[in-house]
DNA sequence: AGCTAGGGTTCAAATAATGAACCAATAAGC
DNA sequence: GCTTATTGGTTCATTATTTGAACCCTAGCT
C-alpha cells in the first residue's frame, strides 16, 4: 500500500466519523499502527487536511480542503452550476435530488437537495457511492466503453442488498438498458426501501463528468414512478450539459473517432479507473 | 520529505497553475522527477484529488476536495457562516474582503467578496498567505502566546515588498500593535500598493480560527481609513464570534488557564503550526 | 499514592520511493 | 511524406523512508 494510498485512507476515515477521534480512535478505524497514524495525522496537519483541537487533541478535517475546492470549482463549476438544476427536479419529482462526480473507483456526492417530504431519503453530502449498486453509479458505467468497464468487472461486485446486480451478465443488462432508455435506476440495490433512477452528465466528449440522481421511499416511489423520475432526470442532465458546455455536442474528438476508441487504440493508457 | 509532503506540494503546485499542466509541466512546476511526478499524480487520482482529462492528458484539480470540503463545512461551518458578515463588511467599507483559516504554516483564504469598484483588490480565492507580511496574517500572529510564535520566529521572513516586517523586533512591535487595537494593519507589506486592515475571529477558548480582512488600493485608502476598516473588522469579527459559538467567550479553558499557558506546561505537545 | 488509559515517541528492521535511462506516440519542422 | 523534437509514460537496481513493538509521559480516577 503506497503511503499516499494510506494517507488518503485515513482522511476517509477521518471523513466518515461521526464524532471527532482521538489519535488511538483514528489507530482502530483506519487498522493502522498508532505511531503510522500520528505521523500521517501531523503531516496531513502541516498542510491543513487536518486539525488537532489544542485542548481536546482530537482531531477533525482540516480548511486545505475547502480552499482546493474554491479552486475546483472557480475552474471547472460543477456543483455550482448544477444546484439551481438540482432544486428543479427536486420541484418537478418531489424527492431528493444528489448529484455526483467520479472520485477514483466511486463517485463523490458532491450536492444534495432534499425533498420537503418528511418521509423522504437522506443522503449525506460527501458520501461515497460504490459504482455497481447505485442508480447513480450504473448511469456512470453506461458511458463508458468496454475497455474502461473491465476494471468494475475485474473486482468483485459487492452485494449490498439482495437486489444489487452481483454478476457480470446482471450488470451488462442493466447497462444496457440505462443505455436504451438515457437513464438508470436501482430499486433498492444499495440500501432497502430506496429506490432511485438517475442519468450521467457528460462533456462535449461525450464522457460522463458527473451524474444526476433522484432518491425517494419504495412505500411512495414504485417502477412506473421510477421511470417517470429517470426521464426527468435525463432531460435535466441536457439541460445542465447545455448549461457547462454550450450546445454542441459531438461525442467524438477531433479525430472523427469516439474517446473510448482512442483509449484502446494506445497502448500507453490514461489513468485508469481502479 | 516526507511522502505526503511531496503530495501535498504537487497538490498546491498544480492549485497555483492558472492553466491545466502536463506532466512534464507539473515535474518542472514542484521541482520532482518526472517518474515521482507521474506516480504521485497517478495516486492522487485513484482517490480523486487530481483527475487527468482523457483526451488531453493534461492534470487538473479533482473532486476529492469539493467531497471533504462539504463534509468539513457542515460539522464545522466556516466559510458559509462568515460570507454574510463578509458581505456586511464590503458594504461599510467599500473594498473587497476575504475570509482565512489557518492551514500549516499560512492562511488558506476560504471566502472573497469582491468591491464594487472597478479599481479594486482582487484576491483569488485559495490564494496562501504568509503570516508575517499581511494583515490577516499578523492578526492571527498577534493571538498566539510566546511559545507557538517560535516557530514563526524561527523561520527567516521573506520580504515581499520594501514595507515587509523582517526583523523580529519590527514584528513584535506590529503584534504588540494589533494587540492593542484590537485589529492588525499592513501598508504593502506583501503586494505593493495594497492597504489592509484584518481582525482574528476567536473561538470560545480564544485561540483564532481564522481572520477577516478588508482589502483596498493604496490610490483610495490612506492610513486614517486603514484604521476606520480595521475597527470594523474588528466588529464584525465579533459578530461572526457570536453566530459561531453563542455569546460565551471566556478566553480561559476549564482550569481557568489560558490556552497558550497550557500548551506551554506540558512537554509533550500538541501539533504545532510549523 | 498508586493505577489506568490515552497521547505521543524511539530505533532496528522492513518496505516503499527514487531517478537515470528507456520506449512509444504525437506534434513540429522540412 | 519523412525526419526530428517533444512529451507522456515505464523499468529496475539503488536508496531513503516508513514501520510498529515497546516505550515514556501526563491527566484523571479510586
């Protein structure tokens, strides 16, 4: 494990606490030697991915990345951009609206906007999704071409839910269809009761940048409701496209050839998803 | 240097680039390797801090930070706090006003409200500033007890313009300033031609959390209107006190200590900003 | 006063990072 | 259309960093 791997697990850790950690809390959760987390916790802290409080010495995510973020987001809005989209669908569905961006080998909630619904589904802001179990993640999987899709089927597709697609044959049927239709859904594939159809964003390339999801209870939300939410889904997902990127989109790059073409044809291989 | 060191500086490298770097670009721009460069880049984004575009290849900022940063804010609301105050504060003064955290060894500037003007200060969001020659920098400076500013003492002070304090005396004699004002000032100290006046926003235990500064050219704002800028920052900074942490603020932890004393009795420390 | 738990530190052993030299593909020049 | 320069990407013996069991220190408890 390369200790850049390390340190990035232990900021997720830090991330998915609930309450701040002490230095031994943070050992435990991360399954890391005590000594090895101090010292990635004091380097991380020299650069302000965390902070100790002086007094409790515990310990809690730091400013540095809400200044990388305003960076991000001065130079490729995406989140910003999308939020007043977000509020339409949450008006036009009723339910909860997130939207993602690919993060490494998950997608990263980088916006909510909740249902006004009492009964309704919570989703964290910053959560992370795995890629083969969410209505989200499968919309993301649809636009990818074959060679990028071997890393997902290379690893095993862990079944969250009985209803998450666990084979290979599963997963391409339910591509398939996300890419028949323009959208994708999950009925209760990663946690029970939630259903959720959801389409990919994607740039003027064609790839998918991001995706947009609606969520709502399987006691109010069923198929045919569903697919009326993925339609809206998509149709906002175009306008959002239109709103990043103007309106030409060709899909193909400026050899007449589609992106995923030009990714097998090398052999030097881009960053791969894995 | 120390692994994560190298990461964190390829990180800050690639947020200082005004224009999407290639490879060789970025191992010129952090001084590493090409080899290092790649491998670090490569990790980074497997966990979505950097991301490479498909078809360019070149690097960029990735969605990791808007992740965290949304995870930091809501269990420890800063930045979304601070911005109406901020707000409130270009409207009294005039300039343009932005809002830091302490990360390391600098401030991190996490918020910017623009003047009206059409000659204004024009402070890029994320920008690092050191804490020796701005005003944000000395207000956050002049909070901190005898034995945490070592470490800035230690360091040689860089001079920015002919107005940089770079004698520990000069510096002393500036915090012991801003003590008694209650708010620092910087005529040019790091861009000549730029007057600010910033203030410390404490928390309950009185250490800083960051600083609120106000910005103007040096054509508009003499001396006498610093000082005006620097009383309402100093203001505003106590209202923003109260939104963050109610109206207690005691200075004092529960043996009725003052932080600093604490951290100065025990051998065993706490991270320090170094 | 003694005990416990958690934060923090040490140093020989284990592991990961390094970079000069390399290949492959694209872009620039002729 | 062919040659050269440039840039992205990779390799592997060498080198430097990271590791973790055992340790110390302080605060809080009985």
């Amino acid at each position: 494990m390369s200790t850049i791997a390390k340190a990035m697990h232990l900021l997720n850790t830090l991330a998915d606490m609930r309450t701040e950690p002490g230095l031994t809390d943070m050992a435990t959760a991360s399954g890391m030697d005590k000594a090895t987390t101090r010292r990635m916790l004091v380097e991380l802290a020299r650069f302000g991915f965390v902070e100790q409080d002086a007094f409790t010495r515990r310990y809690r995510l730091g400013s540095a990345p809400v200044r990388l973020a305003r960076i991000r987001e001065q130079r490729y809005p995406f989140a910003s951009i999308v939020a007043p989209f977000a509020r339409e669908l949450v008006a036009t569905t009723g339910e909860t609206v997130h939207v993602s961006e690919p993060a490494g080998d998950r997608l990263a909630t980088v916006h909510v906007e909740m249902s006004d619904y009492t009964h309704r589904v919570i989703i964290d802001p910053g959560q992370l999704l795995p890629l083969h179990a969410t209505a989200s993640g499968l919309a993301y999987l649809s636009t990818l071409g074959p060679a990028e899709l071997e890393a997902t089927f290379a690893t095993p597709l862990t079944a969250f839910t009985a209803a998450t697609a666990t084979s290979t044959d599963q997963l391409r049927e339910r591509l398939n269809e996300g890419r028949r239709l323009g959208y994708c859904i999950s009925e209760g594939g990663y946690e029970a009761g939630v259903m959720s159809a959801a389409a990919a964003i994607l740039d003027a390339k064609g790839r998918a940048r991001g995706t947009i999801a609606v969520a709502g209870p399987a006691m109010r939300v069923d198929r045919a409701k569903l697919e009326e939410f993925g339609a809206h889904a998509a149709e906002i997902a175009r306008s959002i496209e239109r709103a990043l990127w103007g309106t030409q989109k060709t899909g193909q790059d400026r050899h007449g050839r589609t992106e995923w073409m030009t990714a097998e044809r090398s052999k030097t291989r881009a960053i791969s998803q894995s």
